[in-house]
C-alpha cells in the first residue's frame, strides 16, 4: 500500500486503475497511422480533425503533462545499459518507497518502450521516428537484430548493427590481426551473432558518415559491393574512399577471424544502384531501412515512396511497440490504455 500511495503522489494514481485486458493491435495501428505529430491532432477519414493535446491525455489517464527530467546515464559512458525491464521489475518489487522507486517505476512505465532481441529502444530513441527527424542509430540497430531473428534457418543474409561500421572505420593500417580480432569479436563470432555466415548470399553494413545514413551491402553470389544511399555518394566516375576503405577494413576483419577466406571485399566491384532518392535533409535513415528491407541483390523488391517516409516511419513504431519479441510490449500497451 505504502508503495501504491508513493505512486499516487507523484500524480500517476491514473495508472494503478487501468482495467484494460485486451490489446486491440489493429487500433494502435490505426491510431498511428492517422495522427499528426505536427499538429497534435487525429485526422478521421471523414476530414474531421480531433485535437489530441498533453492536457487531453492527463485528464483521460490521470497523469501529469509536466514535470521534471530524470537524468538517466548515456549509455556510452557504460560497459552495458544503466537499467532493462528485468532491474526495474525487480527494483518496484524490493525496493523500499524512496527515490529510487519513484525513479524506476517512472522509467518502467515510459522510458523503455521495446525490449527485444538483448537490446532495448527508450521513448527518446523512439521519438527520432517523428517527422522531419533524423532516425537514432538505436532504430536501426534493433531493425537489424529483428531482421536476423525473423529469417529462415540457415539465414540467407545478415544484417549488421550500425556501430560495426564505426568499429572497421576506426581500424589502423597498422592494427595487428589480434588487436582486429578483439575488436570485431561480437559482431563476428557464432558466439554473439548465433549463426556463421558461410550460408549468407548478402551482408548488410548500415554506415552513418557525414551527417548521412547509407548501407553497404556485400553481394557475394555476385562479387560486387552494391553501395545503397538515398543520395549520391559517387566523386565524379569513382566511388566514395569512404566506401573502399570499409571494404579494406572488411578484409581484415573477416581474415582475422578466419571466415570467408576466399572472399577479397575490396577487390570486389563498388557500384552505386540507381534506387529512390530523397527530396529533404533528414530522411536518409528510413530510407536506409526500407533498403535493408526490401533490397534483394539486383533490384528493391518492393516499391518505396518518397511521399510515403511519413507513413512508414509511423508504421515502424506499431511494428516495434507490438513485436511479439518485445519484452516490454504488454506494460507499454497497458499504460496506453489499449
């Protein structure tokens, strides 16, 4: 009781009575595709427009619309995160009411928002889906685990996160084959990724370089690096040093760890596919996702829009938030009242 009337105080009393028992996917998806973040307002099919506001959701939910910051540590200056759902379980559950209790059922209730795949997105990583904003490193990154965790076995390519890419960029001509090996260890080894990728026709390398998302994808049926970017990235009729070096950084990497011996990335053609394009400054992330989607090795396997960036990225929350492999799923869905 005394830990229900701490939450009570904190004005989030709203939550302990929520007596919702059914999650309706098919209205959470509904409901985000037709709500304007812009302009805090659900747009009807009928043209009717019903503002939304914070004010709104704390008189229905019982919640406060303002408040503090809670300073959580970046979860770089750490070996590992600083919570997951199973710390803050256990915290609500041990914990005597106090600061600290306060902290991580605030954090528990919103703070993570999908938790799957040993990796987790907070409500501030999330929120880069909104428009007109460049999509977190942390989105693309879990997009690439539940790729890998959706294929059939054996995997017919695997896509790598995001900061494998800074690792090979990092790498010195004069890096010894240990120091490379230490260093590529977790994206390489069967240990970490679950599977070799002796049965793999493609490699997907999501790079971010200069304020720009592209992927660099290893076609290896074809021994071409097909080098996937929503803007050009070719100087003149060469492409980008940028690109060669990651494949000379590839080599090593692999060769240090004795995989794909026969493969040579960097003597590999680098071509530049003639693909969709963006027209603004800040989609290139969610088209860098919907290449790793849909590319097959030779063309986009299926359509994608421009127009449609808006959409898609709506759609990519739903598909996060309700993944059946999303530990947090249920809590997140319950506190929205779904």
């Amino acid at each position: 009781m005394d830990k229900k009337n701490a939450i009570s105080d904190m004005r989030f009393g709203g939550l302990l009575q929520l007596g919702c028992k059914e999650l309706r996917y098919e209205l959470i998806t509904w409901i985000v595709a037709n709500y304007d973040i812009g302009y805090h307002r659900l747009c009807m099919e009928t043209k009717v427009a019903v503002p939304v506001t914070p004010k709104d959701v704390r008189e229905v939910l019982g919640i406060p619309d303002n408040g503090v910051d809670i300073l959580i540590y970046n979860r770089r200056g750490t070996p590992n995160r600083t919570y997951d759902i199973k710390i803050l379980e256990a915290n609500l559950r041990d914990l005597p009411v106090g600061e600290e209790f306060m902290k991580s059922f605030l954090i528990f209730t919103f703070e993570i928002l999908c938790e799957m795949h040993d990796t987790y997105i907070t409500q501030d990583e999330l929120s880069s889906l909104n428009g007109g904003r460049w999509v977190n490193s942390a989105i693309i990154g879990v997009v690439c685990r539940m790729m890998n965790a959706e294929q059939a076995i054996p995997p017919r390519a695997h896509y790598f996160d995001p900061s494998f890419s800074v690792v090979l960029a990092s790498l010195t001509g004069k890096a010894k084959k240990h120091e490379i090996r230490e260093r590529c260890r977790m994206f390489l080894h069967a240990e970490f990724v679950g599977h070799d990728f002796s049965s793999c026709d493609m490699l997907f390398f999501p790079v971010y370089d200069n304020n720009h998302w592209h992927v660099h994808m290893v076609n290896i049926p074809a021994s071409r690096v097909e080098i996937l970017s929503s803007l050009p990235l070719r100087r003149g009729n060469r492409i980008s040093a940028i690109s060669r070096r990651l494949s000379n950084a590839l080599d090593k990497a692999f060769h240090a760890h004795g995989m794909l011996r026969r493969l040579e990335v960097s003597k590999f053609q680098h071509v530049q596919p003639q693909i969709v394009q963006q027209l603004n400054g800040y989609d290139c992330g969610m088209f860098a996702i919907k290449y790793i989607e849909h590319w097959n090795g030779a063309t986009l396997a299926h359509s994608i829009a421009e127009d449609k960036m808006h959409l898609y990225r709506l759609r990519l929350v739903v598909s996060l938030v309700t993944n059946a492999a999303n530990n947090a799923r249920d809590k997140v869905l319950k506190a929205c009242r779904i």
